[in-house]
C-alpha cells in the first residue's frame, strides 16, 4: 500500500458556536481517490474549509508530512492542498484560458505552466477547442471541466473536488469520472466530495459516508456500495 | 454668399467637435482610475479628483522648479501618486474595501477634504498653471486649429488608457485583479492576496489621477479646489461608458467632452455642468449599465 498523504485525527469543527462535525478520522493515501459522501447539510464541505485551513478547528491535519494546524490557507495550497470549489466559482467574465491561467497564478516558471496547460487541454479537448470564450457562456458540464481544469493548473498533490455531479447529466458525470480516473494516473490525489453516493463510489477506491457531522461508516466502495445501510438511507430500498 | 455661410458654419461645427474629442480624451484618462478602483473595490473614490489635482501641482512644481518638461514629467507624477495612492489603500482603505458603500463614501469624502485642505496650506489658493514654451502654438488641418498640447495631451491619455487596457488583459498581475473583481473568493482560494491586489489597484487608479492631473495642468489652470468638479466628471463618464472596459470609458469621456463643448457655443459656457450632469442623470434613468452596457 502506498504512503498516507493526508490523516485526520479527531477534528472538531464548527461555525463560531454552533458545532459541526464531530471527531472526524480520515486517511487519504497517495494515488487513490477517495469518495466523501453524504446528504446535503451533513458537513462535507466545511471538512473541505477545514482542510483547506479557511475553518479553524481542533484535532490534527497532517498533509504530505506537513501538520497544517498551524498553516494559512496559502501555506496549505502551497503545499498542494487544491479545492475545486462547490458551485465552480469561475470567473464567469474571463475566458476559459485566463481561467485556467488563474489556477497558476503562484506559479513562476512558464515552460512549467505551459506544459500543466497541455495536459488540461489534452484531458478536455472541449476546453481547448473554447479556450478564447468566456467561462460563463459554457455549458454546466464545460464549465465543471474549466473548474477541475483550473485547479489541475495549481498541480496538486490532493484534488479535492466538491459537489461536482451537482445539476450535470449523467453522461457528462460519467465523462468527468472517467477524467478523475485518469488524473489519479497522473500522481494526483482525489478527494470526491458527493451528495451522488453512486455516482462516486463508481471510480472511488475507498469511501467515508458523513452523517449530521460525524463519519457513520467507511470502507472500500464495494464494501459501501453493497451495504444495506447506504443502500437504505441512499436509495430509499 | 450663402454658400460661405454654410462653409464657416461647417467648419465651426467641425472646430468644436474637435476640441470636444481632445478634451474628452483627458476626461477618459481621469475617469480611468476611478473606474477601475471602483469596479474592483466597489470603492467610489470620492478623493479622485483630489488625487488629480496632486498630480497637477507635482506637473507643477517639478516644471517651475526644476524645468522638467510636463510631458517628461508625467511618469514622475504617475509615480509619486501610485505611492500615494497604495500607502492610502494599505494605512486606510483596506478597512473598507468592500465595505457597505455608505461608508466607502464617507472615508473617500473625509481624505478628500484633507488632501484639498493641505493643497490650500501648501501651494496657496492661487490659480496656476503649466506654461511650458510651446503652450501657445497651433497648426492646421483642413482649416481646424489644433492647439499642440491638446493634441499632445489627447494622444499621451490614449496611450496610457492602451497601456492599462493591455495590462488588465495580458498580464499575470492584471488578469488578478479582474478575477478578485469578479470572484473574491475563488481568486484567494488559487493564491490571490485580495489585500495586495486592491493596494495595485487603487495604486495604479491614482497613479492615472497623476497622469490626467499633470496633462490637466498644461491644457487648464489648476487650483487646491478643482478635484469636486473633477471628481463629478469622472463618476459622470464612468456611469455612461460602465465599468467593464476601458474603451466603454474612451467613449464617456469623448462623448462629454463633445457635450461640453457644444453647450458651451450653442447654450453658454455657465450651461457646460448643467448639461454634462443632466446627461449623467438621463443615462442612470434610461441605460443604468452604460452607454454600452447591456440592456437589462
Ligand atoms: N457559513 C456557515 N455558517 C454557519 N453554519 C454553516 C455555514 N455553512 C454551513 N453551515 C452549516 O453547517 C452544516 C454543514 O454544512 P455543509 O458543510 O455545507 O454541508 P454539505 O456540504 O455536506 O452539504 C449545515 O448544517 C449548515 O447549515
Ligand atoms: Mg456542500
């Protein structure tokens, strides 16, 4: 098994006084993708904020070798610890290639950003062939590929990609998941935050399904996508 | 004789929207600034023209002191007020940016009030102006007088309203602030400081007051109390040009500059703010977005 990337020992987190999750445990390790799921409001995107170090909680992050306890949000990004923002968040005025650029906005070396560029291109053709129009004339599903798209510019070493089925139909969610399966080939990490348990459990290796801000069960994704609990509270069986 | 009538008159006509076009190109550079910071800091920066007039008295000071040539001495007036400008947004704006607009208001008011209160203390109330010796002369084109430095003046404010446009599009830097412009917090989630880049901004919005300010003091007088009117103006073509470009402020500012000079021979030079602001209002009645803008 390859090395951990990303452990989570007991976090606490909440919103000034109102407490949201509840000791969270979690492993990420190096080239896998791994599924977050749960239902709207359980807390999947603030462990997304607490990670990303905009929330500050207790209990301990390390990442890559580095406790983030004490990091600023730039110091976690710096260390390649990259979200893909639920919503996408693009500059909808921009045009996909400045957009793309924005994700290398820390980044110096040119020949280095170009070549990130490349590959983003080579992963979407579909953003290279709309690279000179603006990101908010876009398709929803175009417009997801310009968000993950933008964070790969940032080379991170975890993805983590929020919401990302969200309002997309299930042909463009497959063709997305397939992306992420290749991107895990390419030394990046994914973390696949997912109110569409199925869905993510499809290209997932592991799982952690989160309930009311504490993490009810986990397991490899057959082991989740077989168990009647999910298949209860998920699918209404 | 008719016929010379319609001649002279032709060429009246064509004389005043000339000089309309040379000075709506000055008035573009001055809104430039308070367009910008306003569209990336939602900051109406009510010290803008204070801010000009600095710019004018630094033209000043450095041609009778040290007889620096205003056209030389314009990167220096730039310079001098980016300074200016990214210590006033660090030290105060920064509380601010983004803040309810009442309040952005109130501090922009206060410093204008300071920087035009000092000016008073430090240069004296007095009417001056940029006299270098080519000041009075004119040529001709097609029987139109084109006094030089207004040309000058008219293709010095193009260049840099250019210059800023390519920055904004092409750069690393300028592609960050439209971001932080448009989403704050997606921009800081990639790594943008919105602290740093508001600072730029509003350093580089009055750097561009510097800029007008010192090509103002050689086509117009200047005094500590010409940054309200000024001000007024520029807020006047950024509402009609918008926010979103730069040539959409090109376009206020020749579009006023034309109005001015028209009133000014056919009503009377007292009507020139009267119809330049009852523009302004019909614009935000009937086109809110701008001249340009879209139609909502
Ligand atoms: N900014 C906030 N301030 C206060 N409470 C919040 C805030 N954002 C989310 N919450 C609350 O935290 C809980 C978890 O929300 P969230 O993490 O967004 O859930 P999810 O991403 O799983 O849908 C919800 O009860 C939500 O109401
Ligand atoms: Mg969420």
């Amino acid at each position: 098994m390859s090395e951990i990337l990303l452990n989570v020992q007991g976090l606490f987190v909440g919103y000034g006084e109102v407490p949201v999750l509840r000791d969270i445990h979690m492993d990420i390790r190096r080239g896998e993708i791994v599924a977050l799921v749960g239902s709207n409001g359980a807390g999947k995107t603030t462990l997304l904020r607490a990670l990303s170090r905009v929330l500050a909680g207790t209990g301990k992050i390390t990442f890559d070798g580095h406790d983030l306890t004490h990091l600023t949000p730039d110091q976690g990004f710096a260390l390649g610890l990259v979200q893909v923002p639920e919503g996408r968040q693009l500059f909808d005025q921009m045009t996909v290639f400045e957009n793309l650029m924005m994700g290398a906005f820390r980044r110096r070396s040119k020949g280095a950003i170009h070549a990130t560029l490349e590959s983003v291109y080579a992963l979407f053709p579909t953003l290279y062939e709309r690279r000179t129009q603006r990101a908010g004339s876009l398709s929803g599903g175009e417009q997801q590929m310009c968000a993950i798209g933008r964070g790969l510019m940032a080379t991170p070493k975890l993805l983590m990609v929020d919401e990302m089925s969200l309002g997309l139909a299930p042909v463009i969610i497959d063709q997305l998941l397939e992306v992420l399966s290749t991107i895990r080939k390419q030394d990046v990490t994914v973390l696949l935050v997912e109110q569409d348990v199925f869905a993510a459990l499809e290209v997932a290796d592991r799982g952690y399904v989160i309930e009311t801000g504490a993490v009810t069960q986990s397991g490899t994704a057959l082991e989740l996508t077989e168990s009647p609990e999910v298949k209860r509270a998920y699918l209404g069986i | 004789m008719e016929q010379a009538l319609v001649v002279s008159t032709m060429q009246l006509l064509s004389q005043i929207l000339v000089n309309g076009v040379l000075l709506g190109g000055l008035y573009a550079l001055m809104a430039l600034g308070l367009a910008l910071v306003w569209g990336v800091l939602n900051i109406v920066n009510l010290a803008h023209g204070a801010l000009i007039m600095l710019g004018a008295y630094v033209g000043y000071y450095l041609f009778t002191l040290l007889n620096i040539d205003p056209f030389l001495a314009l990167p220096l007036s730039m310079a001098v007020l980016f300074c200016v400008g990214y210590l006033l947004q660090r030290g105060i704006l920064n509380l601010i940016a983004r803040a309810a607009m009442f309040n952005t208001l109130l501090i922009t008011f206060g410093i204008d009030v300071v920087l035009t209160q000092l000016a008073q203390i430090f240069f004296s109330a007095d009417f001056r102006t940029i006299n270098p010796s080519y000041a009075g002369s004119n040529f001709m084109v097609f029987g139109v007088t084109l006094p030089l430095v207004r040309v000058l003046a008219f293709v010095v404010a193009l260049a840099l309203t250019i210059a800023l446009w390519l920055f904004l599009l092409h750069t690393r830097l300028g592609r960050a602030i439209r971001a932080t412009a448009q989403n704050l917090g997606a921009a800081r989630l990639y790594g943008v400081e919105p602290k740093a880049i508001y600072a730029l901004t509003f350093g580089l919005g009055a750097a561009l007051a510097g800029g007008a300010g010192d090509l103002y003091g050689v086509v117009s007088q200047i005094n500590p109390y010409i940054g309200a009117t000024l001000t007024a103006k520029s807020f006047a073509i950024a509402i009609i040009g918008g926010l979103e470009s730069p040539l959409g402020v090109v376009v206020g500012g020749i579009f006023l500059g034309v109005v001015e000079s028209l009133t000014a021979l056919y009503i009377g030079p007292t009507f020139v703010d009267i119809a330049s602001f009852g523009i302004l209002v019909l614009v935000l009645i009937f086109r809110p977005n701008g001249l340009l803008g879209a139609t909502t």
